[in-house]
C-alpha cells in the first residue's frame, strides 16, 4: 500500500463553495459507485485511451487491495481515458454525479500539479461514451480544435504542491466547481491526460462517481 500524502489542501473559491455545497448535503451521504478497484467494472473501457501503455493488474504503487491501474505514456502525450460502455447496466444523470475521486501517485517519481490535467465528458444524446459525439455545445461559442470539456489541472483541484514521490493523493474532481464546462444530460466518461516529458508513468487506484442518492 503507497503511503497517502499528508499534503495539505487550499482551494480556489469556486472549489470550496463546491466542497461546501457537497458538505452540507453531507458527503458522506454520497453513494459511491465503483469505476475501478482491484478490476476495472464491467459498465466501463479504457480502449479510448490514447498513447498509454495500461496494466490493469500492477502491484507497486496500490493505495487498497491487491492491485492498480499503472499507465505508462508512450509519445508526447498520453490519456487514461474511462468510457462508459453502450451494454451498461447503469447510466449517470449529471444531476445526480456529483464528483468523479481516485487516488493518484508517480510511483518513482513526483508529478508536479500542473503537469496531469483531469477532464469529465458528457453526452445530450446517449448514457454512454460514443466516438464524436456532437451533442453537447456552448451557444454563441466556436470551439473548433478546442475541447468542449474543460481539462483542468491538480492545482485547481485543491493539490496545491507536487505530489511527492512514492506518495498517493486523494484527488476529488467536484463537477460543479469546473466553471467551463457546459451544461449536459449523462456523464459518459473522464479522462486524466499527461505528456511523457513531465509524467512518464502514473498510478490510479480506487477510481468511482460520487452520486446524489436517489429519491
């Protein structure tokens, strides 16, 4: 099991009014749906994932369990890219999704905050991932050769230092504190993105969706 970083935590505004919010609903409220944990659900795939060499059976590197997701960038940059699958058996109203938190380490390394960026993508069309999906716009906004959702990096997210090596953090990506996404109906996927220079190699564990409980 990796050491959990003692790092302190300071968040922008838009962040801590999101903690907030979440606070006073009481997190620990929240209903925890599993995306990754020894094994990777069976509702998701990593085969959109882009330039990244994956082993989804690691022993170095495990927050919990046995196992980790180890993801290795092969060229310049490199995605570890969840989808939801079109057979699965539960889809996300945004809604109700309140967070996406995994635990991440560099192993070896240190990953500086501002060199791993972490992006949530949705669909108006479908409850679940598919290829070029052009469901979801910004009215009165071009957006050609820009992503639609916002790739937002560690710092934002509350890790305000670089994590260091032989460390996980807890990292917590609340959806209504990322101010540049647009609006949307299911959330259909996320993705942590890297460039080999800055991150070769990283390690994800204990990946899930926080959810509003249902009514």
């Amino acid at each position: 099991m990796t050491e959990s970083s003692p790092i302190p935590i300071t968040r922008p505004n838009a962040t801590a009014i999101a903690q907030a919010t979440n606070t006073a609903l009481g997190e620990d409220k929240l209903v925890v749906v599993p995306v990754y944990g020894d094994s990777l659900s069976a509702d998701w795939s990593l085969e959109q994932s882009f330039q990244t060499e994956i082993d989804l059976l690691n022993r170095a590197y495990v927050q919990n369990g046995r196992y980790s997701i180890k993801a290795k960038s092969l060229y310049t940059t490199g995605t570890l890219y969840f989808t939801l699958k079109p057979t699965a058996k539960q889809m996300f109203l945004r809604s109700r999704v309140q967070g996406v938190r995994f635990y991440l380490s560099g192993g070896p390394l240190a990953i500086n905050n501002d060199a791993l960026t972490v992006a949530v993508v949705g669909s108006n069309a479908k409850p679940y991932w598919v290829d070029n999906d052009t469901s979801v716009q910004f009215d009165g906004r071009v957006t050609d050769n820009e992503p639609i959702f916002s790739e937002t990096r560690l710092s934002f997210l509350g890790i305000n230092t670089a994590i260091p090596a032989k460390k996980s953090v807890e990292v917590t990506v609340w959806l209504d504190s990322l101010l540049y996404d647009p609006t949307y109906k299911y959330v259909t996927g996320f993705y942590l993105k890297t460039d080999r220079a800055s991150v070769p190699t990283f390690y994800v564990d204990q990946v899930s969706l926080l959810l509003l409980p249902e009514r």
